[in-house]
C-alpha cells in the first residue's frame, strides 16, 4: 500500500530538514561521538538545499529530478543505518540514527508512484 504522494514527501521535507539541523542540539546528540551531532546538521543543510532544488511544488529551482531526490533520501536512510556501526555511536546517538534511517526507509518505500500522462 503506497501512499506518499510527490505532494505530500513536498510538505514533509522543509520541517524533516529544520529538525535534522535542531534536533541533535536538543538532543545533546555527540555524547558518543561528536560526529553524530554534525552528521546530522550537515545533512539536514543538505536536505533543504536538496528541496529548494527539487522539482516539486515546492521546489525554488526545480533543477533536480524528482526521481533524483528520492535517490538521494533512500541513501540517507541508508547511511544513518549503517552509520552508528560505522562511527560507534552508542545509546541516544545510535538510537536517533537508526530511528532516522528507519522513517526515511519507510517513506521512500511508500511513495507512491506518478500516473505517466
């Protein structure tokens, strides 16, 4: 059952990028290791970057294929994953990660696919 429209991924994705940005903070994400608080920032300043060029409805540039930006979330979703293991974080840093990994796994798995016209 696919239900993630192209509009609907459009409106999550601005807030999804504030929060990888400000979460880690509220968090007090790094107690592990520091990277997982700056992994998390830097991705976040790419997810909006990678918004503001998608072409979707709310998209500022539109350059970037849709297809093109669900690409790039499912590797996030793989990357925070595998991340904790990689960079041993442990407790909450390795808990926001795989939680992360896990909803942006789910997320791309449930779009929904366009109607060719």
């Amino acid at each position: 059952m696919r239900f993630v429209t192209k509009q609907i991924h459009a409106y999550l994705d601005y807030p999804v990028a504030v929060a990888l940005m400000a979460l880690p903070f509220l968090l007090e994400l790094g107690t592990s290791n520091p990277l997982a608080l700056q992994l998390s920032v830097a991705t976040g300043i790419a997810a909006f970057i990678l918004t503001l060029l998608t072409d979707h409805e709310l998209g500022v540039f539109r350059i970037i294929p849709y297809k093109g930006h669900l690409l790039v979330d499912g590797l996030v979703g793989i990357v925070f994953v595998v991340a904790p293991f990689v960079f041993s974080f442990e407790g909450w840093d390795a808990y926001y990660y795989w939680v992360n990994g896990a909803a942006v796994l789910t997320v791309v798995s449930l779009h929904k696919p366009e109607m060719a016209l």
